[in-house]
C-alpha cells in the first residue's frame, strides 16, 4: 500500500494500512485503529481508565459524528456532547458521566437536532497518542486528552445552549 489517507471526521491524515473502511463509522480506519491504541494505554493504567477514558470516547465520537444525517438522528452524538458537558462545564468525574448516559434513556423526537460544526477541532487523536502511549507518559496522556476534548467541545458552541437544555431535561 502506498499513500495516505484522511478522517472524514478529524481531518487526520495517516499512512493508508489498507484496512477496509466501516460505513458505520465517520472515520478513516487508521484513525479508529490509532484511537484503540490510546484506549489500550488508558487501560494500562488505572487513572486513566477512571478520570479520562469516558472523556476520550466522548470527545472521539463527537468529532467523529457523521455530517449527512438529515435522515437518521446522530444518537450517539447527543450522548457524547451531554458527556463532554458534564466533564467540562460542570465538572462531572468521568465515572458519573457513564451513569449519567445510562440515565439519559433512549433518543426520542424530542432531542433536539444537533448539526455537526464545519470543523470539529484541529487537535486530534494523535496529537494524543503522541502525548501519551508513544511518549510511554501517563501525565502526557491525560493533559492531551484534557486538551482535545476541550477543542471538540469548543468546537460545537453553537450547540452548547441546545446540549445544555437537554442535559437538564434528561438529568435535572
Ligand atoms: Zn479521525
């Protein structure tokens, strides 16, 4: 194989692997594969799995949402921006923010309609790993992940009041 590819979602551009694409997923399979190399460095270490790992996936998936879905409702992106609400506006540890998306229920028409950005953040999954497993840096890691999620999140203003309303009518 030669040549590179580039996430739909993140824009990160990789060595092309040849694995197959999944058109389930808005992202190149090089950039999932890096992304299950970070989450496997977070379950090296306990810290990481408690504090940062739900704050990685949720800033994975809303960076990843899929842009054409004007005939299927993103479900798992109002999951993840409810997550990165709670982490990064209130300060929820990241072990609450797993009950609390088991809390939220199943979508209905009632969630609003959350249109992806143009962009959703310039850091990406790699500026993570770099940070973090390729660095051997656990504190890497975590300030990374600390970083990137806040981009992402930064990234979807326009959304914050709509994420922030549903946050209270799912949770109180
Ligand atoms: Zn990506």
């Amino acid at each position: 194989m030669s040549g590179s590819t580039t996430c739909p979602g993140c824009g990160l551009e990789l060595p092309a692997s040849g694995w197959l694409w999944d058109p389930r997923r808005n992202a190149s399979p090089e950039c999932w594969r890096l992304f299950g190399e970070v989450q496997g460095f977070e379950l090296r270490h306990l810290e990481l799995v408690r504090d940062y790992h739900q704050l990685a996936v949720d800033a994975y998936q809303a960076q990843h949402a899929p842009r054409d879905h004007r005939e299927v409702r993103p479900i798992g992106v109002a999951y993840a921006l409810v997550g990165l609400h709670l982490a990064l506006d209130r300060g929820v540890p990241g072990v609450e923010v797993r009950a609390a998306h088991q809390r939220m229920g199943k979508p209905d028409a009632s969630w609003p309609r959350l249109e992806v950005p143009e962009r959703t953040g310039t850091v990406t999954v790699f500026d993570v790993a770099a940070a973090g497993t390729m660095a051997g840096s656990v504190s890497g890691h975590a300030e990374a992940v600390r970083g990137w999620a806040a981009a992402v999140w930064r990234a979807w203003a326009p959304r914050h009041a709509a994420v922030a309303s549903l946050t209270d009518r799912l949770l109180g």
